[in-house]
C-alpha cells in the first residue's frame, strides 16, 4: 500500500479551484469534450510531481490530438497491402533495429519514473517515444512507396513495435489502448491488455542510437534547405555532406528514403 501526493490544481489565474469560485471544470463535460484519455493526459501534462497543477483545457485539447495521433498510425499499418514476395529493405531493417534499441532505452527510463513515483515524468517519456519516434520517424521510414505494399517481415515488425507501446501507454490511456489491442487481431479475455506484459529491455544498442540522432539531423536541416528554397519533395537532390568522421554509412539507405536524393556523397 502507498500513498501517492499530488500538488494543488489552480485555474490558469493560480486560483485554487473551489465551487464557490466556480472555476472548478465538471469532469463529465471534459471527457465528453476530450474523452476519458484525453483529460488522463491532460492532468499529467499540466504539472509535474509535488508541484501545483495549472489545470488549463488546452492540456485536454493536447490529450485528446495525442489519442486521434495513435489512431491514426493504427490506421495506417492497417491500411498497408502486404506481400509476401518482396524482401525488407535496408532502411526498413536498420530502422527497426534502431527503434528496438530506442525503446529498451525509453522502458529503462520509465521503470525509473515510476520507482520514483515521478508519473507525469514516466508519461511524457512515453509520450515522446510514440510521438516523435515510432510516429514521425520509424513510421516514415517504413511505410512503402504511394499503391506499393509493404514487405511481411517489416508489417510483423511494427505491429509487434505497435503492441510494445500499447503496453507502456496502456497505464495513462487505458481505453484507448485496450480497443486498439483489440482491433490488431482477435484476442480472448485473459489476453487482454490490461493484464498483458510489460514490454522486454532488449538492449540499447548507443552505437546505433547515436548514428540515427546523426541521420536525423542530416534529414532535418535538408529538409529546412529544401523548404526554405522551394525544392518540391518530388525532385530528386544531389547531396554531399561533410564531417564524415562523425557519420557511419550505415543509415545512408534511411536518409535516401526519407530525402529523396539521387545521390549522396561524403
């Protein structure tokens, strides 16, 4: 048995919410607004452990885009055609790998949060895991060419990836998570979510942590290089790159598919 304490919920002001002020916001019109996850993630992201909360709606509306932002990766691995008959690409494979490594690394954080109580701590951990790197780059990375399906071993790949972060989601967006666990494949009861396994450290692998926040970098400021003198995605670019004592070779295949580039030279 534990206790756990959280700090003071304040309105916007730093009021303390009370009925007799009237700032105190009814929970069944918020989930009604945002959905039950939502204000879960709301709550969390207004404050940190031992400190007052800021409660401010505009943290529900961030809950709420973080629930429709899983849904629709869901949605988009569902939505690939498979086959069976094209092999997985390089960049598929490294990025897979990498992702693995990424996750042990983000497991070892969170089970440190949450031995220190320090939940709002443990969910944005998570919160950027699946935002930023299972969203808005492992997905990319993976997802094939416009009409083209996707190789069975990469698909099994980022549905078991998909189920691992269910899994550390699952206590900050329970409801969410448990129909999505759901909706992968036919599961019976004691299979639920909500009795499942906590996702394994399988290593974490610096080495290649460290050659993709390299890569990402690279992409990013091509991409900025790209925006800021209006070269359309669907032109293919001539790239060379210096500093190659920093940069392995190995994510080359990575920033080809995400850059689309004709040829890429150190």
């Amino acid at each position: 048995t534990g206790v756990y304490l959280t700090g003071i919920v304040r309105d916007t002001q730093r009021r303390k919410m009370s009925k007799s002020l009237g700032n105190s916001p009814e929970p069944l019109e918020l989930i009604e607004k945002f959905g039950a996850d939502g204000v879960r993630v709301g709550m969390l992201l207004a404050g940190s452990d031992g400190n007052d909360i800021l409660f401010d709606e505009a943290y529900c509306a961030q809950g709420k885009a973080f629930a429709h932002k899983i849904w629709n990766a869901f949605r988009l691995i569902k939505g690939w055609e498979v086959s069976e008959d094209i092999q997985q690409p390089a960049a598929s494979k490294i990025a897979i790998d990498w992702y693995r490594a990424k996750l042990s690394q983000a497991v070892v954080e969170i089970d440190d949060h949450f031995s220190k109580y320090r939940i709002s701590d443990a969910m944005m951990s998570t919160y950027k895991l699946i935002w930023d790197d299972f969203c808005s780059w492992l997905l990319e990375i993976v997802k094939p060419g416009y009409q083209q399906p996707i190789d069975s071993q990469t698909l099994q790949a980022i549905i078991d990836l998909l189920e691992d972060n269910l899994r550390l989601l699952n206590p900050f967006m329970p409801f969410l998570t448990e129909e999505i666990w759901h909706a992968i494949k036919p599961r019976a009861k004691e299979e639920a979510l909500i009795v499942n396994s906590w996702p394994k450290i399988t290593g974490e692998n610096n080495d290649l942590l460290q050659q993709f926040d390299i890569c990402f970098e690279i992409v990013s400021g091509l991409r900025s290089i790209r925006k800021d003198r209006n070269l359309p995605f669907k032109d293919a670019i001539q790239v060379q790159i210096i500093n190659k004592e920093k940069i392995s070779d190995k994510t080359d295949t990575v920033i080809a598919k995400l850059l689309n580039i004709s040829s890429l030279e150190y």
